[in-house]
C-alpha cells in the first residue's frame, strides 16, 4: 500500500508531466485560458491516461515484451515484438480518445465545443504517450502499480492546467507589460509553478 501512495503522489508532484518533463505543453498552453475548459480537458487526460496505461502495460506484458508470448507456446519464448510498441499503444490511446470525445458530445455539448480541435487532440498528447512509455520504462511488477501511475500522471497535469488556468483568468485584472501579454506571462509563470513544484523532490515516502 506505501509503495501504491509514494507512486501515486510522485507520479502528481515530484514527476509532475509538464513541470518535470514538459509533456503535453501544447495544449496547456492553448486551452488554459478558462478554468471551466481546462478542467474539462484535464479530466479527459485523467480519464485517458488511467485507461491506456494499464492497457499498455498489458499488450507490452504479455504481447510485445521480450518472452512476452511463452504463455501462448514455448517455442514463442524467443519472440521479441518490442518495435511495435509505439504503434501499439498510439492505437491504444487513439481508440480512448475516440471514446472520451463521443462520451462528451453526447452528455456536454457546450464542453465539447469550448474545447474544439483540442479534444481530438488528446491522441496525439506527449503527456498520454510519454505515460505508457514511461510504464515501460519503469518496469512495474503489475497492472495495479501501472493503474497508478496512470491516474497520479492524469491528475498531475490536471492540477497544472488548471491551476495555470485560474492565475491567467487573474491575469486580465492585473497590469501586465504589453510585450508580456499572452503567452510570454503564461511561460514565466510555467517556469515558477515548475520550479515551485521541484521542492517536492525533497518528499520520503
């Protein structure tokens, strides 16, 4: 159970998407300008990424990995299929996706049209992708640590998109120098929260 929290709480703060890896930059930086569409946004990312990990990390298990397919023969023990994990998991992460914007349109049509081309877009997110790769990467011994990590990934670049959401939402009401407004304020104060979120390296979980 401590070894589910401390990747949990890692996965949101310590190796938060965009403020440790700066993945998913894109849209955060373009749909950040509500907390209404950005907590949409983020909750399809939560959605999606707690999804197409564990998935991934099922197909890369015992599909893809090297000896991954024993269990179907044993004279499959030698079959390494890890060059297709790439496409594997954009197809994975595609098919949510895909899902994710039919859910929306059917149930919040005003959400889906303040999100617009972004929504779509998911599908082709770094964050999403880099999750499962980082899944791999990090060999976790079952789907249940996998699952985790997937969802404290989501909600950590949940909170950065919204929490960058409400200080631009601020943004309007303060006198902010002419060559800074827009985006050239929104990267300083990425680069802050970045360098804010870094204190919590010093976390022992």
């Amino acid at each position: 159970m401590e070894n589910l929290l401390s990747i949990f709480v890692k996965s949101i703060f310590v190796d938060n998407m965009i403020f440790a890896y700066f993945l998913g930059m894109c849209s955060y930086l373009a749909v950040s300008k509500t907390v209404k569409t950005s907590t949409g946004l983020g909750l399809a990312v939560i959605f999606v990424l707690g999804i197409t990990v564990p998935v991934n990390y099922i197909i890369n298990n015992y599909l893809l990995g090297p000896g991954a397919l024993a269990w179907l023969s044993p004279s499959l023990v030698d079959m390494d299929l890890s060059f297709l994990s790439f496409i594997m998991f954009i197809a994975v992460i595609a098919s949510m996706v895909q899902l994710v914007e039919m859910i929306i349109e059917k149930f919040s049509p005003a959400l889906y049209s303040s999100l617009g081309i972004f929504l779509p877009l998911i599908a082709v997110n770094c964050a999403i992708l880099g999750g499962s790769l980082f899944m791999q990467e990090r060999e976790y011994v079952n789907i249940t640590e996998a699952t985790v990590f997937g969802l404290g990934s989501g909600v950590g670049w949940f909170l950065a998109i919204v929490g960058i959401a409400a200080i631009r939402e601020k943004l309007k009401y303060s006198n902010v120098p002419a060559p800074l407004r827009g985006l050239g304020i929104t990267f300083i104060i990425t680069g802050l929260m970045g360098i804010a979120f870094m204190t919590f390296m010093g976390i022992k979980l």
